[in-house]
C-alpha cells in the first residue's frame, strides 16, 4: 500500500510524496551513515573524538568517544545548539568546554553528540554533512533531494523513504542488490545495555536505535514481560518528537 490520507496543518490535502520533519529518527538516519565510516576502517567506534579531531586532547578523560556521543552519555547536553552540524566551527565550540565535561558519568538524552559525529565524518571524508548523507545513503536508495538540517533531529523523509530505510534495517545493512555493510557491522549498531552512576542500569541504546519495547494499553508501563509489549523482542527502531 503506497497511498495519502488526511490533509497537512495548512489543510491541504496530503499526497503520497509529502515530506515532514521525523525529529529524531534522524538519529537512525545518522547512525547508518555512520556505520559506512566503522565498516570501512574510517572511525573507529570505541574511539574518542580526539582521534579524528586534533585539537582535541588525547587520552583525556573528558573526551567522549564516538559510541557515548550515540548512547547519549558524550556529557553533552542539549538539541540542536550552536548551530549543530551546520556550523562550521562546532566541534571547537565544544572543544572550548571540554575540561568541564564528564563523559560516561551520566545518561542524558542529547543530540548535541550526534552533530559531533556529523562534523567528525566531514572531516574524514573532506565533504560536507549535507553531501554525505544525499551521495552515500540517500542517492543510492534513490531518494530526491531531502533537506537535513542537523543530524539529530533535521530529516525531513516521506513515508515511503522511512520504510526504504526501515527495509535497510531489516536486511542488516543493505537494500536490494547494495551492500552498504557488512552483517558484522551491523551487529555492532544494536542496543547494549547502559550503566551511569547517578542511576545505575538505564536502559539499552545502540548507533541511533533502540529496542522498541512499547507496551500495549492496559499493560503495565515499561513491563519486561514480551507479552505485555506491541511489537517483538527484536524490533527496534528510534521514537520521535
């Protein structure tokens, strides 16, 4: 089924190729670009950020690494801010804070890690954000030109885009007859479990995903029972604004 219901908020109707702002599933969306850089050697995912930045400290516990900036605990804070990936000097405006950061200390639901990583690929590649997702991820799948305004919570995908990507999930990192990584890489992407000190176990994050354990109504919020959840174990996928 490929058909459009409803009308947008202007109360025109809504066709087919209607493309809203998916907030933050862009961290999916993030995520598989990123995994291309980890499956290629280009990053290394347990890495801190100093190894692609070379102002940054080495070896210096207020770096976070490339994973914490994913599993939102980088110590960074915020959606958004400073321009995100889109200004140009980023990556120095957090440099001008690092000794006050405190990275693996505490579980905080950002973005501002993602646009970390999303300057840290331009760098490597030498190619604005903007051009890595449209030439490595979008052109390929065949999308047209999709605007990303940050890459934490700024794509803006149709429907059936979203389900292009969604397929890539499913075939653990490829679509049709493109491998875009290796089954192995892909392994690397899903949730683990996270610890911080001020709360203890938190929850399972992964590379822009995350189990999606949502329960059905009447049963108990956040149950551990599969019984009580909507979809399978293994489903898993990023919530949205």
């Amino acid at each position: 089924t490929h058909r459009a219901f409803g009308k947008d908020k202007d109360g025109k109707p809504v066709a087919p190729d209607y493309r809203c702002q998916v907030f933050s599933i862009t961290k999916t969306v993030t995520g598989l670009l990123f995994s291309q850089f980890v499956d290629q050697g280009l990053i290394d995912l347990e890495a801190q950020v100093s190894s692609v930045f070379p102002d940054y400290p080495k070896n210096d516990p207020h770096v976070p690494t490339f994973r914490q900036c994913f599993m939102h605990t980088s110590g960074l804070k915020g959606h958004g801010d400073f321009g995100g990936m889109r200004n140009p000097h980023f990556e120095n405006v957090i440099l001008n804070g690092i000794d006050a950061n405190r990275p693996g200390e505490v579980y905080e639901y950002s973005g501002m890690g993602y646009d970390l990583v999303a300057k840290a690929m331009e760098i490597v590649a030498g190619k604005s954000a903007a051009r890595l997702y449209h030439e490595h991820l979008f052109q390929p799948l065949g999308f047209s030109d999709i605007l990303i305004t940050d890459a934490n919570a700024g794509a803006h995908l149709t429907a059936l885009e979203l389900a292009t990507l969604a397929q890539w999930v499913l075939n653990r990192g490829s679509y049709g007859k493109l491998q875009f990584i290796s089954e192995k890489t892909f392994e690397r992407l899903l949730p683990v479990p996270i610890t911080a000190p001020n709360r203890g176990f938190v929850d399972t994050e992964g590379i822009g995903i995350h189990w999606m354990r949502n329960t059905k109504i009447g049963a108990t919020a956040h149950s551990k029972n599969p019984e009580d959840w909507i979809f399978s174990p293994m489903t898993v996928g990023h919530g949205s604004f």
